[in-house]
C-alpha cells in the first residue's frame, strides 16, 4: 500500500467506519507498530497491548490526521506516545533518580560497540532494561528526541533524562560483555 491514493482511500472508508478497511489499514501496518512498540517493552504481550491501544487511538483520532502529513509518521507518534503513557501509567519509573551530578558527567558511548549490532539483536538487548532506561534510550538513541522533550514527554527532569541514558548504555556494555561477544565490547 505505497500508493498514496490507495492508503487515502482505505483511511476515508475508515472514517465513515469501514470495519474491513480498518482490517486492512491495522494488517497493512501491523509490523511497523509492532516493531516500534517491542522497543519499549519487556514482552511481546506488552508490546500487543500498546499495540492494539495504539490502533484504538488510531482509529478514533484519524479525522485528526492530515492528508499532507505521512500517515506512517504520523502512526508512529501515536505508538510511541502510547508507550510513553503505558509506562507512566504502570508506575515502573524504576531507577530514574534524578542525579544531576551524575548528569553532567554523561560520556558517550563507544560507537562501534552499538553500531555493529543488528537491529533484532540491539531490540533483545534493550528489552532487557528497566522500563525507565528503555523508554530514555529508545526516545533519545533510536527516535532522535532531545533531552529536553524527552523530560517532558515523560514528566521527568533533564537530568534524569541524561542520567537514565548514561545508565542504559552502561547496562548495555555490561549486556555486552555477559554475552560474551568480544567484538563488540
């Protein structure tokens, strides 16, 4: 469904509530929500459950969704936004102190040992943080928010932000060295 009258098309049958072409649009993009919903969950249930609140939103909100806009990006939002508020629902604000000091001291991450990772194997690794390094690395190392927007997307201060990322990568160097994969570590 690359064709943009074709996906135009099923996204109006959609608003005079089409149940098939709501099928159709929630098959057609399944994999592309999934994939972006399992970056901020620890399971599979947990990444259909945004899932499929994320589609709810979806097909409630889509009179909101402009023509000009890609309807793609416009799809991700919503599941990110959904998992951000499925994690501060949950209450797994685990490990986020706010540690200004240990903020400023943010060092960057050895590119290589991140950049050589398949995709499949980075999403297995990153599952493994606490929620609230997961959601900080995915936002800001996978998404590309700032900081700033992350603190308020998440309700939480610029230093944790940076902190919970600073934390996150050492999870992952750890991660890396348990697994033992020496090229990378």
């Amino acid at each position: 469904m690359e064709d943009p009258q074709q996906l135009n098309a099923i996204i109006q049958r959609c608003l005079k509530g089409d149940r098939e072409s709501q099928k159709v649009l929630y098959e057609h993009f399944y994999g592309y929500a999934m994939s972006i919903c399992l970056r901020y969950t620890r399971s599979r249930e947990e990444a259909r459950e945004i899932l499929n609140d994320g589609f709810m939103k979806v097909f409630t909100r889509l009179n909101q969704h402009e023509d000009q806009s890609s309807f793609k990006a416009w799809l991700r939002r919503i599941m990110i936004n959904t998992a951000i508020d499925q994690y501060r629902k949950s209450g797994k604000h685990e490990h986020h102190q706010d540690l200004e000091a240990a903020a400023a001291q943010v060092v960057s991450v050895h590119g290589d040992a991140l950049d050589t990772l398949s995709y499949g194997e980075l999403v297995m690794m990153v599952q493994q943080l606490t929620p609230a390094y997961r959601t900080v690395f995915n936002l800001y190392v996978i998404d590309g928010y700032m900081h700033e927007e992350i603190a308020a997307q998440m309700g939480i201060s610029v230093g944790t932000s940076k902190s919970n990322l600073f934390k996150a990568r050492e999870q992952l160097r750890t991660l890396l060295k348990r697994i033992n994969v020496k090229k990378y570590a």
